[in-house]
C-alpha cells in the first residue's frame, strides 16, 4: 500500500485536493485505484489524500467458505461493522472524492457503507462531487442505485460512475469468482477463465486519471456535468437485471432469516446457511439460465425496453467511446 499514502505537491502549492476512499479485499481494485490516481499524484497542483477504510474484525482474503456466506445478511441489509477510527474529522475540504468499491452480494461491500453512515462522511461529504469505481464480476447496476441512495443521503453530489467487470461469460464466472474468494487463485480452473477484470480494462483505466485530471485543472468538477464521459466508462448489461432482481430478493429475505438466528460468526446461523447454499445453487442452475434464454428468445420485442435500462444505467458518464482517442496510452 506504499502507493497510496498521501500526496502533498511538491513543486508548488496545489490548488485541488481530492480524497479517495480506499478499500479493497482481493488487492484488484486498489491495482485499478492506483492507475487512476498516477496522474492526479504525478501533478503538482493536484494533492491527493488516500483514506483506506479498516473494519475492526477485518475480512479475511482469502475467504473461508462460511466466513464468505456468513458476511450476505449484512452486506444485504447495508448494516456495516464498525471501522477502525479514521484519520479524517469531517472539517477537511475536498474539491472532489473518488470512491471505489466492490460489490458484495449485490450492495457496495462492508467497510464503504460503514464509511457511507458515518458521521464523519457527511461532514465531508456534503455538496461534495463524487466519482464512483466499480470493480466486480458483471453485476453492478442495482448496487450503484443502492451506492446513489447511500450518496444522497451524506448529500453529495454523483458525477460519474465507471464499472469495470469481468468479462468472462456469465455462467463461468458464477465459479470462478467465488473460487478466486476462497482460494486466492484467480486461475483455479485452467479450464475457464481468470477470474477479475481483466489486465487490459486495468490498465486502460488510467485514462480516467488524465481525464479527471484535466477536468479538475477546469474548474469542470463545480458543475452538474459527468467528467468521464466519452470514454466508456460505464456498460451496462441490462440483460442481468432480471437475476441481479431474483438474487437481491433471496439475499434480502433469507439475510432476515440468518440475521434472527444470530449474530456474524455465530454457530447458529450455520444450518440455514447450508439451505441457503442448496437453494442458491437451484437458483443459479434453473432461474438465471432459464432468464438468459428466455430474453434471448424475446430480444426483438424487448429492443426499446433494453435500450431505455441501459441508458438508465449507464448514466451519468455513459458507454459511449467519442473521447478515448485523447487518452490513448
């Protein structure tokens, strides 16, 4: 984490601050966060203040297989564990805040929604632009509506969104993560594909750096307008939407259920957790390959209907690709 300490100019005075929240469990996304800032950090009128984010029961990486199943119910119900103390009172002034965060069981993970209801986040927060980065298998859209609530709710102000994803097929990648979890290895079947965004969208993501560099040498992050637009930022698949439904569903209902019987880590959770696993595994082999063909069939009739999610999800900054060629590496 070297990296990302905090960056004071050293040329001269900056004249923009940026805080960064960082949290990141399997290391990819704070490899994505590090080629954002490299630009940002590489300006001397630009200082850059990293907070990362420590639970104080850390998360394990990687996961045991119930340690993993065990953290749905809250990461469902957004009920975060508490943080070790931060270095921030909430009194500093930040130009703009770049939030990067995983998604875990459909809901921005653990330790930034502890971030998000702390008091201190609203403090900072407040009037803030924010940019959020999404690192995760294929299925973002409705935590970043989860994230969109989160956000106003500390009264900041959203401006863009990148989502990076895996780009494995779909029903690969429902074994290959939760492998890469468990066992650390992104490579656990050479059969199917590493598991994580790929290397490529990595280091690709840099051009969000330079983007938001320039943008904030502007003035732009003042506006109501997305910084990264143009630059494919955002992608959705609304094709997902109906499972990232059915699956929000179960994570919500059966979190309830797990939640009465006990406390993370208690023992007594464990027998649903075992029904909870069955059921899951009925749901991924029926209801999600079920949906896909389903839609496939019924694609010419659902055109408009797909076309008018995606540009609901895409928004702010979009999947549109007019401005790639100025930061092309």
């Amino acid at each position: 984490m070297a990296a990302l300490n905090k960056t004071e100019a050293s040329t001269s005075l900056p004249t923009k601050r940026v805080l960064v929240l960082n949290y990141s469990q399997t290391g990819q996304l704070t490899e994505i966060t590090r080629r954002i800032l490299a630009p940002l950090e590489q300006d001397g009128r630009i200082a850059v203040h990293v907070e990362t984010l420590r639970p104080e029961r850390p998360f394990p990486f990687p996961w045991s297989f119930f340690r993993f199943l065990d953290a749905f119910p809250e990461s469902a119900h957004m009920i975060p564990p508490p943080l070790q103390p931060l270095t921030l009172t909430g009194d500093e002034q930040f130009d703009l805040v770049i939030l990067p965060y995983q998604v875990w069981f459909l809901a921005p993970s653990q330790p930034v929604t502890a971030f998000l209801k702390h008091p201190v986040a609203k403090k900072l927060l407040a009037g803030k632009p924010v940019v959020t980065v999404i690192a995760c298998r294929n299925m973002w859209m409705l935590a970043q509506e989860k994230m969109k609530g989160l956000l106003q709710g500390c009264g900041a102000r959203l401006l863009d969104n990148v989502a990076l994803v895996d780009p494995g097929p779909t029903m690969a990648t429902l074994f290959t993560t939760p492998l890469w979890l468990w066992s650390g290895k992104r490579d656990f079947f050479k059969a199917l594909p590493r598991a994580g965004v790929d290397e490529k969208s990595v280091q690709e993501s840099r051009r969000f750096g330079l983007a938001l560099r320039d943008a904030l040498l502007r003035d732009e992050e003042r506006g109501s307008a997305p910084l990264l637009s143009g630059l494919r930022a955002a992608d959705s698949n609304p094709s997902l939407l109906f499972s990232e439904k059915a699956a929000t569903r179960s994570f919500f209902v059966w979190g309830k259920l797990l939640r009465l019987a006990g406390e993370p880590g208690n023992l007594s959770r464990y027998p649903l957790l075992i029904l909870y696993v069955i059921f899951l595994i009925t749901l991924i082999l029926t209801v999600v390959p079920l949906s896909l063909i389903i839609q496939l069939v019924l694609r010419p009739f659902l055109r408009r209907r797909f076309a008018a999610l995606k540009q609901q999800f895409d928004m702010p900054s979009g999947s549109s690709a007019e401005r790639m060629y100025q930061y092309e590496q």
